[in-house]
C-alpha cells in the first residue's frame, strides 16, 4: 500500500469502529484481512484458490433473469448482506470518467478471463471483472446484474458474504486494491488521477511568522455530523476556522526556540476531480457507554463552491464548482441497516419517467418558480442588494429587508439549513464582499453587472427571473435525471427528494460530487455502448441472443399445460362414478395447449381434433376418486384465458354435451363427490334368513346424500349405524350415529373413501360385534364437543353440543357452531376455535384443517368460538405480559410470522401496550411459569429460537448489554462461582 494512504486510514479509524451492518465493534486491521486476497493477486495461485477446487459450487437458475423494467437501467443483486457494494459500485459505474478509463485498459495489459486457468498467464482478475460488470449494468437485457463472479476475485468466502460491512471503508480499501492490481499498467494512476487531494496543514507563529506546515494526502473527506448543520458549515470548521494557541496552551517554535501564541490551520491545496465526503453519522456516547447514530439534520447542497476552503483562492469560480451527483444513504441504525443510493445519471442512459396521477389538477408553473426562488437565499439576497445604492447595506438591515420581501426571517427560514446570515454571506465570497469589521456588505463589481443584466426591477417580475445559471438547472429538458437504486429496485426520483436524507434514521452517509467543469461530450448521452471495448461489445450481444432464447423457451414451458381429454361417448355411468367403455388409453387423449388462450380456442381445438363430434360441446374439470371418474365443474367463459380460470398442469378434462352420458343424468360438482365406502350388515341366507356373520360389501354414495340412505339401498327397513373412520375394527374406532344425526350427510359426518359403516337391525338385541368376539356400546357415551359463544355477538344459547368422531375437520365443527348457535354467516369468514382448559383459560386457536386427532382434541372437550383468524402454518400464536409477576388470564395476545425477529417482536409487543423506548428486552417463560433466559440474539428469528405457538413471553424492562458483553460476563461468572462458594464454604452457614 503506498505509504501516503497510511495517515488517511488511522484518522478514519474511529469511523470505523462502528458498523452499517450487525457485526458491531471491529478494528480497522480486522477489515484488511476479511476481504481475503483482496489486495494481494497471486497469479501463479489463481487456479488453485479461486478457479479450481476450491470455487464453490454455484446451482444454475431454472429460469433466465428477468428484463429491465421500464427505467431501463440495471440494478445490482443482493447476495445477502452485500448492499453496501451494490451502492458503491452502482456510484462507480455512474461515474463514466471512471468507467471509461478503466475500459481503455484493453487485453494485452490486463490479460484475459479465458486464459485465468493458465498457471504462466497473469490475469488482473479485478479490474476484469470490473470491467465485465460495468459491462453487463450498460448492455446487458436484465433487472439485476451479479457480484459473484466479483467477489470471487476479492477471495470473499460465503461467510463473508452474508455479512455487512462499512461504505466507507470499503471504498478505501477497493481503491486500494484495484490500484493495487494496476501496477505495470497505463492505468498505474487511474485512482490518484480521479481521487487524490491534498490537504495542507500549518502553523503560524505570532511572533516570527515563521510557517510550519505539513502536507496530508487523501482520498476522501471525513467530516463531523454531531453538532453541525450542514457540509459547508463542517468545512468552515475543518478549513476556516483557525485554532489559536495561547496562555496555558502555547506553541513551541522551532525559530524562536521558545513557547509562543501561535495559529493552527489547514486548507485544501490540491482538489481531484471527484471529490468524495464521509459523513461521520456513528458515535460513541462514553457516558453511557453505547453506540449511536446521528440522525439530526445535515444539509449538503447540489452544487458547492469549495474556494472559501481551498488555499489558492486566485483561479476562476468555475475551477472550485462541484456539483453531487451521488448519495450513498444509510437506512437503521448503528447495530445494523441496509444502503441505497440516489445517483445522477449524467449520460442520460436511463428512461427518466413518472408514473404521474392523470387525476390530479395541472400544477401552476409560476408558482413552482416563484417558491424555488424563494428556497433560494442566494438568488432573494442578491436581488435586494441590487436595489440599495452602489449595492451597499448594513447586515442588520439585510436581514430585516429580508423579513420584509418574504415575509418570514432569515433564522427561521434559512438558519437550520445554512448556518447564521453572516457566515453564509462569507462562504459565498465570490458575490458578497463583507467590511473588516463584518457590519456591512456589498456585492461584488462583476457579480453586481452580472445580476442587474439578468434580473428586472420590477418586484412582481422579480421572483420569476433567475440568472442564467440558474436557468439552466431549472430548465425542465436538461432537469437532471436522479435514481433511486436499492439492490435490484431501480426507480426514478425528483431532485428534491434528496432533502428528504438530511436527517432521520435513513439519511446520506457518504456524498460524491464531480467537477462542475466536466463536461460529457454529445455522443455520450444516451448512449451506453459509448468507450465500450468492442470484446465486451460482442460478448454482451452473444449473452443478449442467449437471454432471448432462454426467455422464449421458458415463456413457452411456463405457458403450456398437458390436458387429459375424456371423451363422453367411451364412458359409461357406473355404481356413482364413470367409467370406460373400454379401456382408459381407448378413452383419454393427451393435449399440450397454450394456457394464455382462452377457453374458446381450447374448444375450438378439441373441435378440430374430434372430427366424428356433433352437437353441443362442453368442457368439465374431472377428477379421479376411488369410485371412478367424477364431474366436479363445468368451465364457462370462451372469451377467459385458461390462466384466468386456472387451469393446472395436468388437468382432467371431460369433454360431454353437459347433461348425460349413455342416456343417464350425470351428477356434477363437489358436494355430490361420490364415497366409496365398506358396509358391514348381517348376511342373509339362501331361504332369506339372516345368519349369524357379518357381510362386508363395497357401496359408492354421493356425499351429500343422507347417512340414513344406507338403510335403502341395502333393503334394511331400520336400524342403527356405526362408523370407523380408520382401518382397526378396534371397540374404541367405533361410533354411533344417533337417530336424530341420520339426516345429516355422509360428509357432515366425517365420512371418506374407504371409511366403515356397520348396519344393526332393530330387531337384534345385542351388538352385532359381539358375535366377532368384539362389544361395542348401542350408543358411545360421548361422541360430541362443547363449542361457547365467545364471539362478542348475541346468540340464543350460549353454547351448543356439535357430534364429531376424532376424524372430523375443525373447520366442519366450526360451521356447524355457527349454524346452531344462529349466528351471522360473515362469522365463518373471521373466527376460530380455541380449547378451554380446566381452569377456563382460552389457549392457542387451532387451524381449520386439522382433525380432532392431530390437533390433540378428546371427546367432550370445551371450545371456544372467538373473533380472529387462526394462524397459518407459517405463523406462531404468542401469549405476552409485562413484567415477571404474571396473574393467569391477564397475558396478552399477537399472531406473527414465525420469521420475525426478536427485535422486530418486542415493538410489535411495545406498540401494542403503548410503550416505548429501547429498554425493554424479551424472556421465555419456563415450565415453573417464571421468567426464563434473555432472548439475547435480536436478530434472531423466532423459529431458530425454537418458540412455538402457545408460548408465553415476557416483557422485561431494562436493556440488555451487548452479546458478546454478556458472553464475556458468562464467562467471567463461571470463573469465579468455584471462589466464591470456597470463600462461603470456609465463613460456613
């Protein structure tokens, strides 16, 4: 590293002490070594290490990248935690002076990624990768570019990749690096041509004059935020201000060989091109002994002149004009966050639209003017200068000739963004020229004929003129083009939305402002294969070819569906069900079709193909049962797209007139489903006599029909009827339908294909299980739950009993709740079940479509019938209190997504109480009911923390340390508890 970045890297070390992202205290040393071969490129190691071996496996995607959305601009992905390098480089390839020095670096100097295998060839990895990514961000037809390939060359590992690291740091080190990797190379210099400043520190003595001064070198600007209102106010400080040396502070001077008052200043000596600012947002509160993020208002301006600060002051305004093109913003807080950046997009390459409200009234333009004019201090303080005599005006009566044009003053309107009145008019020294004593200011000769050519006298016409400068930033055509780009998001903004990041939780972090000079040449604008080397030309057209063929093979793949047709005339209605005629490959035909099309065409097709088919056609969704085949719905609407009526892959369709099939009338939908079903009853002997055994004979019934349809359809005149809904014959699997439940349906009953109904005929005296050597009670003593009215509506019982066997869906019992308790139909759509313990506590609600037995429910067991959905599989029901003394029935209730965080789960927890602040924490309570272990890891999820629903939560108050402090505190406790129960042990009881 050369050794003049040395001094820049220990100023900035206290910057670094805390981090954008969730690894918290970290020394700078410790950044060098996790980027790996970041610095150093062994060549004669690259295919061992990088590209052999020792390269991760990387799974090809199933389907190609999406297009660019309509900005037409590329983002860049997220590889877990890697926002911080998205921003950066995203700011690096929108600085096209940048992109297109590093794109003239052709093959015979960097070498060639083909050649990165070859152990004699030397392959400059970086900057090509570099390069190839600058590439595919300017051509390449996809929403978001990868870093893989990039941080490869970097040496990172996939740990390292889920990690976040430091903006600023990183934009250090990767200049360092890529210089690095440009040695030998016309490109030596490409950093310190682009970035290098200089900074001259001196020293004045009072009594000699001698001056002592020391150069300082860098690559960018750290400037404080704490205590400051803006950039130019922080430069004022850093390179105006003058630390004075004097009484108990003296200075020694090395000419006068003694202690003297002296001066300290510094001043910018030499300004690069591109000038590149960190602001000092985290701190370090020694009282408290924590860390935090500044989140007050810090104004930085689009355009800057930096001449006040620099320490020759000879040369045009223009050559100290920057303008920003470029804010890397820090969303969170100091334990962790995410970057975005708004970016200039100087070349014009994007599509700079909006998605504007054609409902809202047209804006009035003067009016827009006029109020920008007025957030303009530059532009209302010169205006009234122009009107006093030789331009000349006391301080205090400019401010109150201030209050008295715009009606409001100067600290009101302007203070918080700009500083005092005084201070502005110094840092704009190129217009105002303030007296010695600082009383009275006057316009600058040039500036003054400048401003009066440009500006009317007349007041109604004096806000609706600006100079010509200002013309051109206003200047709707030529408005400069700002982007908002986050990961692989890219979407256009305003010019006035980056005031929006002055202060708050999500506000810059680091500012990029360019010459006001650079000027882009014509061909440039819009115009991304501009400087492109024509190798990575031809390699973006190829890899745009193969996007397109990959996309149209998915498009077709994604689109298509296998329908199977069966044909009406080969079936034949059957025991409930049908079934083929002759065979199932004679009666099915297979059809791959477009699902973009519509039903219509479908029709049309199966038309063409079924030349023999006369008269009306219509298409039915089928569905294979253990019965046979079964009608479920008829498909209506030619004009939808098969999408739109959400055909799957796959489907069954069967192809009839739509009223029989063979001359019978054929049942549809899902309420008549047929059920196949095994029906025991007593056997009858030849003379017509029963015997004593049982028959077991298939029976197919519709769904909805009656359970008492059995004793038809077996010629039994009355009886009772058991079911089992399981494969055991065992006593306990049996139930009794009572004879009140024998016009309840097959379906209400929990009946399914292959479930067992046992037919006893009045007349028989004992159970007919008794004969197989097995008892089954006429009637079970309880085959019902108890559901209460709890839902906060009126009903005319309280609570009802609802039949039910261990194999009936909670969703079932739920509706028959609702039925006969007559309650509102709207109910069903937001209630649930929740169990009743003894002690009458409601528990966790249990999901619809659970059964009684896998929801752990017995028989007469009480239920709840409360307000609120049930959480779905992928939600945990959670009790919580404040505070460790927990009185039951006093808990609190939340639904969250068991991939929350505990961070995230504590606030929602606060907000529900009303609380706030940051001192509280989380604890489990344990099996005793008392406070458990601290949930220490905030950004935990609750899953990986093994809580279930049901689980009760504490709200504690007071903060907890930092992790590794209670680690260490663990640590600490463990060592000592052996002296101090010897030291007990020795003072005994």
């Amino acid at each position: 590293m050369p050794s003049w970045r040395r001094p820049v890297a220990a100023r900035h070390f206290a910057s670094s002490f805390v981090r954008g992202g969730g690894l918290g205290f970290r020394l700078v040393v410790f950044s060098f070594t996790m980027f790996g071969d970041l610095f150093e490129e062994d060549y004669s190691s690259v295919s061992n290490n990088h590209y052999g071996k020792g390269k991760k496996l990387k799974t090809k995607a199933l389907e190609p990248p999406a297009p660019r959305e309509f900005t037409n601009l590329s983002g860049i992905r997220n590889q877990g935690g890697t926002c911080y390098l998205n921003s950066l480089l995203q700011t690096l390839h929108f600085t096209p002076e940048f992109r297109e020095a590093l794109f003239s670096l052709g093959p015979e100097e960097l070498g060639s990624l083909e050649d990165k295998d070859k152990p004699d060839a030397k392959v400059r990895i970086i900057p090509l990768q570099l390069q190839r990514l600058f590439a595919q961000l300017l051509l390449l037809d996809q929403e978001a570019a990868s870093t893989a390939d990039l941080t490869d060359s970097f040496g990172w590992t996939s740990d390292e990749e889920m990690r976040q690291h430091d903006v600023q740091e990183l934009n250090r080190i990767l200049f360092s690096a890529l210089e690095t990797s440009l040695v030998g190379t016309s490109g030596h210099d490409l950093i310190n041509r682009l970035y290098h400043g200089t900074i001259v520190n001196q020293i004045v003595c009072k009594e000699c004059k001698n001056v002592s001064e020391k150069q300082e070198d860098f690559l960018d600007l750290t400037v404080a935020v704490k205590n400051v209102s803006g950039l130019e106010d922080a430069l004022w400080n850093m390179y105006v201000e003058e630390e004075v040396f004097d009484y108990d502070n003296l200075y020694r001077c090395g000419n006068c060989d003694r202690l003297v008052k002296a001066a300290k200043s510094a001043k910018l000596r030499k300004l690069p091109p591109f000038l590149t600012i960190s602001l000092l947002r985290f701190n370090f509160d020694f009282v408290k002994c924590e860390r935090y993020k500044e989140t007050s208002c810090y104004t930085f301006p689009l355009r800057i002149n930096l001449k006040p600060f620099c320490e020759q002051s000879e040369l045009d305004d223009l050559e100290y004009m920057y303008d920003l093109f470029s804010v890397i913003i820090h969303k969170g807080g100091c334990y962790g966050g995410h970057y975005h950046v708004y970016i200039k997009d100087v070349d014009h390459l994007g599509n700079w639209q909006f998605q504007e409200d054609k409902s809202k009234p047209d804006v009035n333009l003067e009016d827009i003017q006029n109020k920008e004019e007025i957030d303009d201090p530059l532009m209302i303080l010169k205006a009234i200068l122009l009107q006093e005599e030789s331009n000349l005006i006391p301080v205090d009566q400019l401010g109150q000739k201030l209050l008295k044009k715009i009606g409001i003053s100067w600290n009101k309107k302007y203070r918080k963004q700009y500083g005092p009145l005084r201070k502005f008019l110094q840092l704009h020294s190129q217009i105002f020229l303030l007296s010695s004593d600082e009383s009275t200011v006057r316009l600058l000769k040039d500036s003054s004929v400048q401003a009066e050519s440009d500006i009317q006298r007349n007041d109604q016409q004096l806000f609706k003129t600006l100079t010509s400068e200002s013309s051109r930033l206003n200047d709707r055509p030529s408005c400069p083009h700002w982007f908002d780009i986050n990961d692989s998001r890219v979407q256009p903004i305003k010019e006035k939305d980056i005031e929006q990041q002055f202060q708050g939780k999500e506000s810059a972090y680091m500012l990029f402002y360019r010459k006001s000079q650079l000027q882009r040449p014509p061909e440039a604008r819009a115009n991304p294969r501009y400087k492109v080397p024509c190798h990575l030309l031809s390699e973006m057209d190829a890899a745009n070819i193969e996007l397109q063929i990959k996309r149209a093979e998915c498009d077709s793949t994604n689109n298509t569906v296998e329908l199977h047709l069966h044909l009406g005339p080969h079936y034949h209605f059957l025991n409930g069900a049908l079934h083929p005629v002759v065979s199932q490959t004679e009666s099915m035909w297979d059809l791959t079709f477009d699902k973009r099309k519509t039903l219509g065409d479908l029709r049309q097709s199966i038309f063409q193909l079924l030349e023999f088919w006369e008269g009306d056609m219509v298409l039915s969704v089928a569905k294979f049962v253990p019965a046979g085949l079964h009608v479920c719905q008829t498909l209506n609407g030619d004009d939808l797209t098969l999408c739109e009526i959400e055909i799957a892959d796959g489907e069954d369709i069967f192809v009839w007139n739509g009223v029989e099939v063979g001359g019978i009338q054929i049942p549809t939908g899902s309420d008549c489903e047929p059920l196949l079903l095994n029906v025991l009853h007593v056997a009858t002997s030849s003379e017509g006599e029963e015997c004593q055994q049982l028959k077991e004979s298939p029976h197919v019934f519709p769904s909805n029909a009656e359970i008492g349809t059995v004793f038809t359809a077996l010629a039994i005149p009355e009886g009772v009827i058991l079911i089992n809904n399981t494969e055991s014959r065992d006593e306990e699997n049996w139930t009794t339908i009572p004879k009140e439940d024998l016009k309840k349906t097959f379906r209400e009953q929990g009946l399914r294909n292959g479930s067992s109904v046992l037919i006893q005929g009045s007349h028989d005296g004992n159970s007919l299980l008794t004969k197989q050597g097995k008892w089954i009670n006429t009637v079970n003593e309880i085959n019902w739950l108890q559901v209460k009215n709890l839902s906060q509506l009126e009903s005319e019982e309280e609570q009802v009993k609802i039949s039910a066997t261990l194999n009936t869906v909670v969703f079932d019992i739920r509706i028959k709740a609702i039925k006969e308790l007559k309650l509102l139909k709207e109910l069903a759509e937001n209630s649930c079940l929740r169990p009743i313990d003894k002690n009458g506590k409601l528990l966790c609600p249990v999901p619809d479509r659970y059964t009684l037995k896998e929801a752990g429910l017995k028989m007469g067991s009480s239920l709840g019938l409360c307000p609120g959905k049930a959480p779905t599989s992928s939600q945990l029901f959670l009790f919580f209190a404040l505070g460790s003394d927990v009185h039951p029935g006093t808990e609190m209730e939340i639904i969250v997504e068991e991939t929350v965080s505990v961070r995230n789960c504590l606030k929602i927890m606060l907000d529900k109480c009303g609380l706030t602040g940051d001192t509280w924490h989380l604890r489990k309570m344990n099996w005793c009911f008392e406070a458990g272990e601290p949930l220490c890891e905030e950004d935990a999820k609750l899953k990986e923390l093994m809580i279930c629903s049901g689980d009760t939560l504490l709200l504690i108050e007071g903060k907890l340390p930092p992790l590794d402090k209670l680690l260490e505190l663990k640590f600490l406790c463990q060592k000592l508890w052996p002296a101090v129960m010897y030291q007990s042990s020795k003072k005994g009881p």
